[in-house]
C-alpha cells in the first residue's frame, strides 16, 4: 500500500495560505496517480483545476455536477455548493474513474501535534 498527501487550496502559500489536506492510500506508485490526475480534463471532460479556484468561490457549476452524475458519483439535487471534504471526494473519485486500477481511498490518520517550532512563524 502507498499513501500521499492530497492537498488543494493555496498550497504554494502565496495568496490566503489555506489548504486542505486528506491522506489517500493507493495501491499503485505516486507516479501513476500524477498520470492519472493530468488525464482527468482529457478523459472525463472536468477540468479539476478550475473547480472553485476564483477566490470565495463555493460552488461547482450545475454542468460538472451533472457530469459527476452521469460518471455515477451522485445524484444532483440542484444545490452547487461543494464542502472541503466532498472536494476531495470528487477528486479521489475522479482518479479512480480515469484508472480504476488506482484503488485510491480517504483514510483517516493519526496527527502528533507539537509546539516546537512556534517561533519560527514569526511573519
């Protein structure tokens, strides 16, 4: 089993310095998971990047929802919203649809919280 860190938002932290982060566990090397994730446009027709990429944006537009439907995530109930955690469901869903060989999952882990290093956040 291989795990990585799923991270979306402002990651490079350089504009609100927000980001999500889930662990997803696969069954195949990162390698093919970034291979995948540059096919997702190309094979399902969605353009994950542009998913509530404008800032305060919240919502995913009717026809990537009805898309979503379509490919069998859910059924559509009218309401665009999208929560942080059913982003990432989306995504992982999207991964597995381009290779369902991936066999990718969200798992919950474990975090050690510390307090060393406080310091050096000073900006």
């Amino acid at each position: 089993m291989n795990l990585f860190k799923l991270t979306f938002g402002d990651w490079g932290a350089d504009g609100h310095c927000q980001c999500y982060d889930s662990i997803v566990t696969s069954e195949v090397p990162f390698e093919r998971v970034q291979r995948a994730y540059d096919q997702i446009p190309k094979k399902t027709g969605i353009d994950v990047e542009q998913i509530c990429s404008d800032f305060d944006e919240t919502q995913i537009p009717e026809e990537v929802w009805l898309k979503l439907q379509e490919m069998g995530y859910c059924e559509f109930d009218g309401d665009c919203d999208v929560s942080k955690s059913e982003l990432a469901d989306i995504i992982v869903f999207l991964l597995n649809s381009v290779d369902p060989e991936l066999h990718l999952e969200i798992v919950d882990a474990p975090v050690l919280y510390s307090s060393a290093g406080y310091g050096l956040f000073d900006e």
